[in-house]
C-alpha cells in the first residue's frame, strides 16, 4: 500500500477543480472558487468518519460516468497548494485502509468484508448477495484480467506497467455517482505529454446504474483501464484534448464486450448537439464521440486507433488521426471527415448496418439544424458552422423532403481552435440558377455558396435516397488561386469524370523550364476527381510567378495557368 498512499494525497482534492457543464450531468461540479478551505476539510473529515466517498461526491457533483475530467484538471492545478494547506489536508485524502487484498494474475484487488464499501455479487432481482465480497472481488481480478488480454495483448496498446508490477483496483462503495475512476499519481515524464502512474477505484456491485452488475463492471473495466493505458503509456495532452481521451475508452467498451451496449446513452447528445459543431469541441464530455471512433475502425480496420494513440505522443489527437490517415490508408482527415459526415446520415430507420455503422439501426437520427418548407419548388437556408463539423439541413414540401449533410473540413482552423463560424448558403430550386450550380434529379437543383469552396463538402439525398449531382458547377478552377505558399492550403486540381489511378502533374514556367513533377491519387469527391497536392510539397520547388500546369491522366492532358506568390 505505501506506493499507492506516496500519490494518492493529493487525488481527492482534484473534486474541487471546475467541470465544465454538461447537460448530462448528475449535479454540477462547483467550481473551486466557490469552495471555502475549512468547508472542504469538514467534507473530506465526514469522508473519513463515515469511510465513504459519497458525502464528498454529494457536495462537489459527478459528471455521472468516471470524472476523468476532474482528475486530468487536478494534475494542472495541484502544484498550486501551499505546504500548510497540504499538511492540513493529506491526513484526509489517504485513501481507506482495505481488509483484503488478492493478487490474480496482473492485478491487485483490494476491498472489504464489511462496511459499506463492502462488495456484492447481485442476483436476478438485483439484489445483494448475503458473503458474495469474495466472490466479487475475484470477478473484478477476472475482468480486469481479461481487459488487459484484450487491450493489450489482442489490440496492441502499449502496457502501462513495468514487467514485476501489479496494477491496484480498489472496490468502493460510489452509490451511483459515478461508475469508478483513474486517478493521476505520480509523472513518470516532465515533457508534454506527460505519462503518470495511476490507479483504479471501481463501484462495489453497479446496482444504481442504468448497466448494472458484472454488466456494469465489465464495461467499466474496459473503459477506466484504458484510461490507464492512456496516462500511463503515451501521456496527456491538456484539458482540450479530454474528448479523445473519452471517445477512446468508449470505445473500448464496445470493443471488448461487444454485446453491452452501456454506450448508446451518450448517443443522443452526438445526434442532437453536433449539427455545427467541432469534432474537437470542448464543452462535452467526450463519451458522445464514440461515433467518430467506431466509424474510423469500420472504415479503416481495428489497428487505426493503437496507430493514433502511438503518434499521440508526439502531437494531439486531430493531427495524430490526420498523420496516421496520410501514412498507413493514403488519405486524409478532410477525407476521412467528409465520408463521416456521409455515415451520419445513416441511422435510425435509415440505417444500412452492412456499409455503414454496424449497429447505426439503434442510433438515434441526426438532426437538422433548420428546417424550411419549399415554396413552388424553391427555398434557401443560411447558417453558420464550425471547423471540422457537419451540419443536416432539411427542405420540405407537400411532395419532397431534400437533405443536405454539409461537411466544414478546415482541420486547420480546428486544430488552432479559432473559434471562427464560416457562413454558407444552400438554395434548392426547380429552375436552374445563372450561377455555377449542381442539378439533383430531374426536378431540383442547388446552389452551395460560401467563402472559401476548398473547406466543404456536402451531399444531397431526396426522399431518403442519396442524390449524386447529375452535373458539376460548369467553370472548373485551381485552387486557391493565387496559391499562396506561406499558406497551409493545398493545392486543388480537378479532372472531370476521371475517378481513380493516379495523375502526373508537372509545374513549367512560362519559359518552359520543368520545376516540379510528381505522381498523385485521384481523390473521387461529389462524382468527379480531384487531385490534392499538399503545400509542402511546392514550397522549396516554386517561386513568385506565372506556372503553367500540366495533368496527364491515361495519356490525356490537361492544362492550366496558376500564379504563386511566396
């Protein structure tokens, strides 16, 4: 125990960090402000008189799942304690001396016999079992265990202890607050991200939760230990970064019991509260993005996930997601997004569990962000959208319902964390516009405008069935023109009704001098093909000037003028 009390003092303490609020939470976590000094000793003392951890949950609030938010701001804030204020309170955040302790294979179980952090196995009725402590403490020692085969063993995630070390779970007694928790102890790193030792403290038989039982305990297990997994074996970002740190572990529920579906709560809040919204948004919890996490391994393969979490040591989760994207399937996060933002549509009753989510039958719809009825077949819709978010809007008639699934993909923006909204419009009509526009059907067509083209994507579906654009906006360009190399843009080339197989593209100047030339993959987006050409690539090969560009596509050329200014 005396590894485990150098790091627990100053873990409890982590309750009295702000939570940023969330609509599902139990209560609302005070915020640390508001918090008199001797208020939080006589909570942190009737702890300990009454060997409970309730009283303090009662008073500080829960965000209703593992406070892990919690206990990442404590590692921030911590540091900021005086050496009076930490004499006065440690003797109160050392955790409670346990009667039993197992050893089962790479775990270390402690828990009581009596009392009420005592626990039990529950029946059919869910009820307590009369002397079932040992029983459940060897069923939390199996779990666990069979977690690790799973995450580490079976996935590949990297263990977060030494080969001769236990991990500690201790069994408490949270009466529904929350399902259990990792602590942060110790840093085993100083540098960004930092890696810490941790710990697990898990409820002592899950009767008051919605998953109940061993139910409760195993998807618990298999999503506190990961958080393990997380701190211990690649470190932690910043509070910016907990929704990865979330969607990771909620993941791994579903992964590693694939029949408990304790996830589908959080579900709601993706559906309901993501139209415009970031990917990477920080006033959630994080539970809610699973859906990002089970589209990524369906499109891609299981192993996308360990591969993000190694690079995840050396840069956060969006750009982490966009190297592995690049490096091992060819292709992007704008790309990947935009396909995502495609899935979301297919849920509910329009679900296809073959092609898309596996289990998107029992998710809940995505729903608009506004809804407006066509008059004589015509109707517009404005709206605002963060960076790498997507948006459904719906037009209506007495006849036809048209949707419109709009896809932000400025990861740049959204990596910065800008806090910019970009404006677009879509209008939907039965005549054609005099502008550019895209023809749905037979009947409608529509027009997307917006500032800057290169960060959308968006997709039409009629009554429920998704609508390729039968024609393409009629001026093709490069872009961004001029293309700017100080600039984090790519480069955009489209090429018409070529869908696959590669493209030469070479850069001449006026002169005819050959700068730059290189293979590229044609990316397939609204029905047409498009090469991308990352900026980097041109940096050290282009100067100011007047290029005149050259794409060879199975033999046929293309030409076009482009203006680069450095």
């Amino acid at each position: 125990m005396h590894s485990i009390v150098r790091y627990i003092a100053p873990i409890l303490l982590s309750y009295i960090v702000v939570l940023v609020y969330s609509p599902c939470s139990v209560a609302q976590v005070k915020n640390i402000h508001e918090i008199k000094w001797q208020q939080l000793v006589r909570v942190l003392q009737t702890v300990h008189q009454q060997r409970s951890v309730v009283p303090f949950y009662e008073y500080i609030g829960s965000d209703g799942k593992c406070g892990f938010r919690v206990r990442a701001q404590l590692a921030e804030v911590s540091q900021q304690l005086s050496a009076l204020e930490r004499a006065q309170i440690d003797p109160l955040l050392r955790p409670f001396t346990l009667q039993y302790t197992i050893e089962r294979g790479k775990f270390r179980i402690h828990y009581d016999t009596v009392g009420t952090n005592a626990p039990a196995i529950l029946d059919r009725t869910n009820s307590r079992v009369l002397n079932s402590y040992h029983a459940y403490a060897e069923s939390v020692a199996a779990v666990f265990n069979f977690v690790w085969s799973m995450e580490i063993d079976e996935y590949g995630f990297e263990s977060p202890l030494q080969p001769d070390q236990k991990y500690d779970i201790f069994i408490v007694e949270y009466n529904g607050t929350i399902y259990g928790e990792t602590f942060f102890g110790n840093q085993l790193t100083h540098s960004t991200p930092i890696r810490y030792e941790t710990y697990i403290q898990v409820d002592n038989d899950f009767r008051e939760y919605r998953t109940k039982g061993m139910q409760g305990l195993r998807v618990t297990a298999a999503h506190e230990f990961h958080h393990a997994i997380q701190l211990g074996s690649y470190g932690y970002w910043s509070d910016d970064e907990l929704y990865a740190y979330e969607l990771t572990a909620t993941w791994m529920e579903s992964v590693v019991y694939p029949s408990i579906k304790d996830y589908y709560q959080y579900l709601t809040k993706y559906f309901l509260n993501f139209g415009g919204r970031s990917l990477n948004e920080t006033t959630f919890d994080g539970y809610e993005r699973v859906v990002w996490a089970l589209f990524l391994t369906k499109l891609y393969g299981r192993e996308i996930m360990p591969r993000i979490w190694a690079v995840m040591r050396q840069t956060p989760f969006l750009l982490s997601t966009h190297t592995v994207l690049q490096q091992h399937y060819g292709t992007s996060l704008e790309e990947a997004f935009t396909t995502f933002s495609f899935w979301n549509f297919y849920t509910g009753h329009r679900a296809d569990t073959v092609r898309y989510y596996t289990n998107g039958n029992e998710y809940p719809l995505f729903q608009p962000s506004v809804t407006t009825m066509m008059i004589d077949g015509n109707a517009k819709a404005t709206l605002r959208a963060s960076p790498l978010s997507t948006t459904m809007v719906r037009f209506y008639s007495e006849r036809d319902t048209i949707i419109t699934m709009v896809a932000n993909i400025d990861i740049i923006s959204a990596v910065q964390r800008t806090g910019t909204l970009d404006s677009f419009e879509v209008q939907i009509s039965k005549r054609s516009f005099s502008k550019p526009c895209y023809q749905l059907n037979n009947t409608y067509y529509s027009l997307f405008t917006t500032s800057y083209e290169r960060n959308w994507n968006h997709f039409f579906f009629i009554n429920n069935t998704y609508t390729p654009t039968q024609s393409i906006p009629s001026r093709d360009y490069l872009a961004p023109q001029p293309l700017i190399l100080s600039q984090p843009y790519p480069l955009s080339i489209p090429l018409g009704a070529i869908f696959s197989g590669s493209a030469r593209i070479a850069f001449y100047t006026v002169s005819g001098l050959l700068r730059y030339v290189n293979e590229y993959s044609i990316i397939t987006r609204y029905g047409k093909g498009y090469v991308f050409i990352p900026i980097y690539h041109l940096r050290e090969v282009l100067s100011s000037g007047i290029y005149i560009v050259i794409v060879t596509v199975q033999g046929i050329e293309q030409h076009w003028k482009l203006a680069v200014v450095q």
